[in-house]
C-alpha cells in the first residue's frame, strides 16, 4: 500500500525534483536545468551548458534597415523624425504591434513638429524598446524614465554585484526615450573595452540596467521584467520557460559572439509603398530598426554588426545543450519492479535479524545503482523512490516484530519476606517480668492486629540505619508490705531518780 500511494503521488513534486537533481550529479556537471513534470505523459527534461552548441539562426531578428538613402527618399539624410514617423507608422500598418530601434533617435537641431509627430506614433505601439550608449562621468545624472522601466533592483541579483559596469549618464545629449510605454536598454557601454563577449547588465546607482538586445527579446516574448533569475557568475534566465544564457561574473554573455545575419532585412523606404505579408511568417524573432549608414558613430556600427547575432543567441538559449527527456517505463513494468522489490524482504522474513538487514542493504543498494545506470546511459527514470518506501516499510515493521519477540513476560513471583542484615538486628532489651508477662499476653496468634503491629515494627526497624542502643538494666522494684506502718509512739519520760531508789 506506501509502494502504490507513493507511485501514485510522488511524480511530479519537489521530492521526485530534488532526487531527480542528486541522480543528474552522478554523470552531468552543474548548473541543470530542468523542465518537465516527471510523469508519464510530460517527463522530466534536463539541460546542461555545452560551449560547443550552435546558436538558431531561425530566431535571428527582421531588421529594417537605414542606410544612406542614395535615392533620396526621405527629406534629410540622416532622417527626421518625420521620416521616422512615416516608418513606425507603415509598421503598424503592416500589423507590428512590438517594436525596437537600436538606432540612438538623437538630432542637434529637431523639428519640435516632428517631434510630436514621432512621439504620437510610438504611443501607439504596445511597447517600444529604444537604445542609448551609457557612460560613467564625473558628473552622475539623474536616470530617464525609460532606463527606470527597464532597470531592477540590486537585490534581484544572486551573487557579488561589485564586478558589474558603472555607469551614471548618457553621453549622447538629447536623446528621444519616448513615454510610459517604452522601454531603454543601453546599445554600448563607452568606460568598457571592447570584448569578444556581449555585455548584458551594468550597474546605475543602486539599480541594474540591462542591454538593448535583452530588453528586445523579453519584450518580444512577453515577459515580465521582474520574473528574471540573474546569478552573476552562472546564467541568466528570462522566466520560468524562458531562454536561458551563460553568463560570466562581470555581467557578459558566457559564450563568444560569432557573426549571424538577420533573418530578414527590409529597407527603411520599402515599407512606403509595401503591402501586408512582406514580413516573414516564419520570424521567431523580434523586429528591429537598425542603423547602417556609413556616417554613423563607429561604436554604433560596430553595435549594428553584432546585434542580429546577440538577439538570436539570447532567444535560442545559445551555449545549452538540447533538451534530453528522461522518459519512464510502461506502467506495467513498474508494478512489477513494486512487487519484485516488497517481495524480497518478505521472503526475509524467516532468516536471522542480521541475516535480514544484510538483505536490505543489498536490495537498497541494487536501487539505487539501476537508478544511476539507467538514467546516465538510456535516459530512463526509474521508480526508484516508490521502491525504497516498500523496502523502508518492510524494514521498519521487520524491526517492530524483532523487538516484540526479545521482550521477555514480566514473571511473578511469590512475596518473599524481607530479610534484615545481621548489622541492622537491634540489641536484646531485658525487660523487666511483669513487662514480659505482659507482652507475651498481647502477642497472642489468636490476635491478626497484633501481627500486623509486629510486622510494622520489623519493617521500621529494617529502615533505620543504625541499631538502637541498648536499654539500660533496670532494678526489679522492691515489694512493699502489706502491712501498713503504724506511727512511732512517743518514749516514755524517765521517772525521777528517786523512784529507782525507792524500788530497789
């Protein structure tokens, strides 16, 4: 009966997870990541960081690119915010309802129209993510709305924060971050050299910010900012079934960038006149606006070349390996090894206690190395737990009947009368006789009160710890007469001489 309960309940909760965890560590390195519910129909998945995994180029983004408009197309060159409000705009059209510029949306001199116009069509986006370059100067700034929305606390972060990248101002000035919908990721980080591996986060007083190609993907995927796990040292992961990413202790991406073209690219001007389906349906990844003229900021070039690779290896879950499901056996199957298992012990039961534990020992162990054997080599999760709780139970019943069996009857025996010590045996008393008389009268056996004083009196004179001392002899009293004392009469007066004279 614990066999079946436990074969019924256990798939699927933290305990199945958590042996499910210990068993992975005898043939796989950490971190794990684990997906699945462990039962038949959904078993448990298991990934594990493999440097030599190739990034999807499926999840590579569509890119709409500006480049230098050699026809002349829009009224300025680089574009206005007009010309950017036509673009966004056409997007919408096309049915584009989640947007990102990589392009930093930054003039000298703007048209304050524009202006307007180019704020009113990123409104009415479902959510906008735009870029900025982040610098650390002497002088800190208060951080924009649109880093705000997009930032976390430190305390969100697992691991010493030390490392990360300072930064405290934008060093581009008037940048266009946009409204309450927007979201601002940093496009590079100026006080940071440059590196073969991607940055992610960087540190803005106490607050993470996080980089552009990041903020694009979960946005992308619909997200929530907040539902990250960050372990600085370790991975990044995006949400519970979200992409996972190693990541180094200074906040970069764990695996080395190597180039990957957009999945798309569509010229900023052909969206004019462009008719609806002329983005892939098959875009896993999000749309980006990208910058690619020649007169561009070099910094922001070299973030042009590299960012349809950085969105595609954060959304493919670049440098894991795929998932390896650890399927179970026929139902049948495993009610056979549940009743293989409890039967062992039972037919135990006649040999020796010793003999008995030995047999539990081997069988335990025989568990736990088919656990072992068939899940590193055929990726088989056995019912290992449901078969150790039959054998606990056989062991722990077989130890309650042992106990019950060495537990001799409590023996009766007859009431011995209790023995005093020579030691403690008081000194004879002599007694005078009429006293003897008197006691041997009383001590009658005809009389129970009277053995019943005497057997208090020997039971009060064992407790005592030392002996009485000896009564005193005492003189017999002597006998009086019966005859009573008559008073001394009075002697005579002497007669005068004279009478002795005269009778003589």
């Amino acid at each position: 009966m614990v066999a079946a309960a436990c074969w019924a309940w256990l798939p699927g909760t933290a305990v199945d997870e958590k042996a499910f965890d210990l068993v992975v560590r005898g043939f796989a390195n950490p971190p794990f990541f684990v997906s699945g519910s462990g039962k038949q129909a959904d078993p448990w998945k298991l990934r594990t960081f493999e440097p030599t995994a190739k990034t999807d180029a499926r999840h590579a983004p569509v890119v709409v690119s500006l480049d230098d408009d050699l026809e002349g197309f829009f009224q300025s060159s680089p574009p206005s915010p007009v010309d950017l409000a036509v673009i966004f705009s056409n997007l919408q059209r096309l049915g584009v309802k989640n947007a990102s510029s990589s392009a930093v949306l930054a003039w000298s001199d703007p048209d304050p129209i524009g202006l307007v116009a180019l704020d009113k069509v990123i409104s009415r986006f479902e959510s906008f993510v735009m870029a900025a370059p982040l610098s650390r100067g002497a002088v800190p700034e208060a951080m924009p709305e649109a880093f705000r929305n997009a930032s976390l606390p430190l305390s969100a972060v697992k691991g010493s924060t030390s490392e990360l990248p300072l930064v405290n101002r934008i060093p581009v000035p008037g940048v266009i971050l946009g409204r309450a919908n927007t979201l601002a990721g940093f496009q590079s980080l100026e006080s940071e050299k440059s590196t073969g591996f991607a940055p992610l986060l960087a540190r803005w007083d106490d607050r993470v910010v996080f980089s552009f190609p990041l903020l694009a993907v979960i946005r992308h995927l619909n997200l929530p900012l907040d539902g990250m796990e960050i372990r600085l040292g370790e991975y990044l992961k995006l949400g519970p079934q979200g992409p996972t990413v190693p990541m180094d202790a200074f906040g970069r991406l764990g695996v080395p960038l190597k180039s990957l073209p957009a999945l798309q690219v569509i010229r900023a001007e052909a969206l004019i006149d462009a008719e609806e389906g002329v983005i892939s349906p098959s875009a896993r990844g999000p749309l980006v606006l990208r910058d690619d003229r020649s007169a561009a900021d070099p910094s922001t070039r070299g973030f042009s070349r590299q960012v349809a690779a950085m969105i595609a290896a954060i959304s493919s879950d670049a440098g894991l390996s795929s998932p390896r499901a650890f399927s179970r056996l026929p139902t049948r199957w495993e009610i056979f090894l549940l009743l293989l298992t409890a039967m062992i012990p039972l037919a135990a039961g006649r040999v020796s206690p010793f003999a008995r534990h030995i047999v539990f020992m081997i069988v335990a162990g025989g568990i736990i190395t088919a656990q072992l054997l068939a899940a590193g080599s055929a990726a088989i999760w056995l019912p290992g737990l449901p078969c150790m709780a039959a054998l606990l139970t056989c062991w722990i019943a077989g130890a309650r009947q042992e106990k019950i069996t060495a537990t001799p009857l409590p023996s009766i025996a007859p009431e011995e009368s209790p023995s005093i010590p020579i030691e403690e045996i008081p000194a004879p008393v002599s007694l005078p006789l009429p006293e003897l008389a008197t006691i041997h009268a009383v001590e009658t056996p005809a009389e129970p009160e009277a053995a019943k004083k005497r057997a208090a009196r020997k039971t009060a004179a064992k407790k005592t710890a030392t002996p009485k001392p000896a009564a005193k002899k005492t003189a017999a009293p002597k006998k009086e007469s019966t005859r009573k004392k008559t008073p001394k009469e009075p002697a005579p007066e002497k007669e005068p001489a004279t009478k002795k004279k005269r009778k003589s």
